[in-house]
C-alpha cells in the first residue's frame, strides 16, 4: 500500500507499508531495436541503467565481447586498470562504428596514490591504454592511498573535461564521508558490491542526500547460492516471460541501482539488457526483498580496507 511520495530532481521516495524505498527517475532511449533506460546523475549526466562489466574477461576477448555487446544496443562498458582490459574496451568502442557520444565508457584507477601527482600519472596510463579522449565515468575503485587527495585530482580533471562524471567504488559511509565533507564535486556514483542477496538497501538511503547513483558490481552475486535458478525468481520471471537473472536484476534496478552484469556470452548479455519491457508487482518486490541477508556474497571488506583522510 502507497503511503507517500516526493519526489525531488531525479530522486523519487516512496513509503509503503513495507518500508521505504529510494527509487531514481530513468529515461527510455532505443539503440538497434534494444530499449536502454538512463539514470540521470547528480550532475545532470545520463548513464545508462544497464551495461556490460567486463571484469575477468580475457584480453584476447574483450574487445570482440564489447564490440557484439554494442551491436546489440549495450550503451554502457564497465572496466578498470586493475582488470587490464581498458586497451580492448577502448578498442571495442573505437572499431564499433556507433557515435562515440552515444557509449559510456567507466574505468577505474586503483593504484593507492598519496600525491596529485601520483593520481595524475594513474589516470595518464587509463586513458593512454583507453586511447579515447574523455572517459564518461572515473571512479576511485577502493579507498586506498589517500582519497582525499585522489578525489581533489579528479575534480580538476573533471572541470577540464578529461571525464564526464567522477565517482567512486566500495565506498561505505566512513570512507565516503571523508570524500563528502569537503567535495567540491559530489560523487556522481557509488558502485558497490549489491545484489538481491545483498541489497545495499541502508547504502542507498545514506547516498540519497548526496544524490549519488548506487551502480551495483557482481548484481547476479557471481552465480552463488543458486541465484540464477532461485525457485521464487524464476516464478517471478516465468510470470513476465523472463529467467530468473531478469527477475533479479529488475529488482535492483526498480531499487534505482543500476547494474553491471559480466557475461562473455552474447545471448545472456542480451538478456541482462531486456529488463526494461515488464515491471515487478508490489507484491512480488516484497517477496525479493526477503531474500536480503544482509552481508556480503563475495566476502568484500567494506570500510575494513585501511588508508589515509
């Protein structure tokens, strides 16, 4: 039962009598017959709700797997330095013949920098190996080093246009507010470890002030705990004419968290983009949510990770 809802630029809030639930506006675009969804970021930059992480996947892979993905209509390409793939992503969206404004590129530097410079020369080697002109999203991908530092580097970054947006990953609430308090430039994005199993619920009710996009990493919790063939979900599924991943993934996006399913395989990353032609009951949210342990599937440390304000 709807009790409320406010809604404030792309943020919308929704108390129901099972709790409350911080949902994010999206925007419909079609790319070679495939629908894709955008959330609007705090800067007012639209990424895609849905993309393609390419964590783990070969280099002699990874640009042939970003390329079918962006034939498909993937708009969103998610890679790091630590997954040393950025050259192939890089290569994928140049080769790809689609408008270099129509893809949105992610990366992440993970070096545990403690000068300006030291994050000057990370982010050099991202975008030599990238061999584009801007990147859309630079994230800090762990609290290493000293974000502070870090974050102030990528701000001026960011103004001169080297990135369209900025952000950070695996950041909870004592390594982010260290970047908060004093951020000229407000993370874009958080992307953290969430999934059905791990909802990130608190996660994304402590960013909503910041007006910081939850992107979830790992969102089929890497195929553990039988997920991927969960008897709720697939009943949830089969009522849409959708697999159980479908189900899950759709949960977390009608949560407002995006997600970054990894898949080498063109049909299930074909899948992990049809979310955005059926919508979860009321109902049948209440029934994933339980499914919510609250801990992490991968065993990632959170805020345990140690570093300098």
């Amino acid at each position: 039962k709807l009790a409320s809802i406010k809604a404030e630029c792309s943020l919308i809030e929704l108390k129901t009598d099972t709790g409350t639930w911080i949902c994010r506006r999206l925007d419909t675009r079609f790319y070679a017959g495939a629908r894709l969804e955008y959330t609007k970021l705090n800067n007012g930059v639209s990424m895609p709700a849905a993309g393609l992480g390419v964590y783990n996947i070969p280099k002699r892979d990874t640009q042939r797997i970003a390329e079918e993905a962006l034939e498909t209509g993937c708009r969103l390409i998610d890679t790091a330095a630590y997954y040393g793939n950025e050259r192939e992503v890089g290569a994928a969206v140049r080769a790809s013949g689609v408008p270099r404004a129509e893809i949105f590129v992610t990366t992440k530097i993970c070096d545990p920098c403690f000068t300006e410079n030291d994050t000057l020369e990370s982010v050099k080697r991202s975008m030599q190996e990238l061999g584009l002109e801007y990147a859309d999203l630079m994230l800090i991908h762990w609290p290493a080093g000293r974000p502070r530092v870090m974050w102030k580097t990528l701000e001026k970054l960011c103004r001169d246009g080297i990135f369209r947006a900025i952000g950070v990953s695996n950041f909870y609430p004592g390594t982010f507010s260290e970047i908060a308090k004093d951020a000229e430039i407000l993370p874009a994005v958080n992307q953290l470890e969430a999934s059905v199993l791990y909802q990130q619920r608190a996660m994304a009710e402590y960013l909503a002030p910041f007006k910081t996009a939850l992107q979830a990493w790992s969102p089929l919790a890497e195929g553990r705990h039988g997920i991927c063939s969960h008897p709720l979900l697939q009943a949830i599924g089969a009522r849409h004419g959708k697999s159980a991943a479908q189900a899950a993934l759709k949960y977390l996006l009608q949560l407002g968290i995006a997600v970054i399913p990894k898949s080498s395989h063109i049909e299930r990353i074909r899948e992990n983009l049809s979310l955005f032609d059926f919508a979860l009951s009321a109902e049948e949210l209440s029934q994933i949510r339980a499914l919510d342990t609250g801990r992490s599937v991968t065993g990632w440390p959170g805020d345990a990770l140690s570093y300098i304000p």
